[in-house]
C-alpha cells in the first residue's frame, strides 16, 4: 500500500471514522495492529523513562530490544487492509487459484501480526519489572494493549479461516492461533500475577 493510502499517514480521528464507516476496510486485523502498537509504544516509553533516570543494562538491552521492533506489529495494519481488499477482489473475479491465493493471504496476515504480537508482549512482561514504579502502569497497559491486539488478530483469523478449501491448511491455521492466543494468555497471566503480588491494592 502507497504511503498516501496507508493507515499511519491519516488522522487519528480519520482512522477511527474509517474504522467505524459502512465500508470493509479498515476491519478488526487494523485496529487490532493499530492497538498492538501504542501498546508497545507504551512499554518503550516506560523503559526509555526508566534508562533516563538510572541506567540499567539488562533494561538498556531490553530498550534496544522495544524499539527495534516498535512499528512492526503497526505494519501489518496496511497489510491487512490490502489482503482483504485483495480478497474481495478475487472473490468477485470468480477465478479460483486466485480467490486461493487470496484467501491464503486474509489469514496469513493476521496470524503473522499475532506472532509479532506474542513476541511484543514477551518484551512488555520483561519490562516490566525494570521499569520505574512511576510508570509501571505505561509498561503494563501496554502489555493489555498488546494482548488485545494480539486476541482481536486471532479473532480475525477465525473469521477467514473458513475462506480456506484446503482443510489440512484449515487445521494448521486452527493449531497456530490456537497455540498462539495460550502463550499470549499465559503471559498476560504471569504479568497480573507478578503485579498483584507486588502492588499494594492490586488485587
């Protein structure tokens, strides 16, 4: 997708009426890379605060890690626009190899977003820790901001899962998002739980 045409150039206000307009795209696999991303965004925040008051080179490591990959989960925003657009279009052509290939793509993509998005809250939940106390909320609204996105993009790949004619690749989808939404919940847990019995009032 050209920069004119991409998620990350338009308004925020723009972006959410979109989202919100009687139109296909932007959909679920968008706002859920959208989401993911300010959730890391948050958790880089926290670190880079936290490094500027008291360097740290677990944390230093750990920040370098954060930024490398702030943006990627973002990107799969236009990604997603494309293959449902790109699946729309085959499905109206009538030709089945490419309504296939299309198809391939809608589940595809969200279920990559959802890899960057485990790998993302893996950074968020080693964050943590490392962080500040006064802005551990940053890091650990942006690990349930990322989670979040993670669960809406295997959300969206339930829903192009039946688009597959090919049930062994209907099954492998099935497999991957289902192992994939278990380490994201497991993470999310091991985060709420360390933050329960470490903050007062948490519980």
């Amino acid at each position: 997708m050209s920069d004119d045409g991409s998620v990350w150039t338009q308004r925020l206000d723009s972006f959410r009426a979109a989202t919100a307009a009687r139109q296909p795209t932007p959909g679920c696999g968008a706002a859920a890379a959208v989401t993911a991303d300010i959730g890391l965004a948050l958790v880089v925040k926290g670190l880079r605060i936290s490094e500027a008051h008291d360097s740290d080179p677990v944390r230093l490591q750990l920040l370098q890690a954060a930024e490398s990959l702030l943006g990627r989960p973002g990107a799969f925003a236009d990604d997603d626009v494309q293959a449902f657009r790109d699946f729309l279009e085959a499905a109206r052509a009538g030709e089945p190899e490419q309504k296939r290939a299309a198809s391939r793509q809608a589940c595809a993509v969200p279920l990559a977003l959802a890899h960057c998005c485990l790998e993302a809250l893996e950074l968020a939940v080693k964050a943590w820790p490392l962080t500040n106390t006064n802005v551990q909320s940053d890091a650990q609204a942006g690990a349930v901001l990322i989670h979040s996105g993670l669960s809406a993009a295997l959300i969206n790949v339930d829903a192009d899962m039946g688009s597959l004619d090919d049930p062994t690749a209907r099954e492998q989808a099935a497999q991957t998002r289902r192992r994939l939404q278990d380490e994201g919940d497991g993470l999310l847990k091991r985060l709420r739980d360390r933050v329960i019995g470490e903050v007062p009032g948490s519980a």
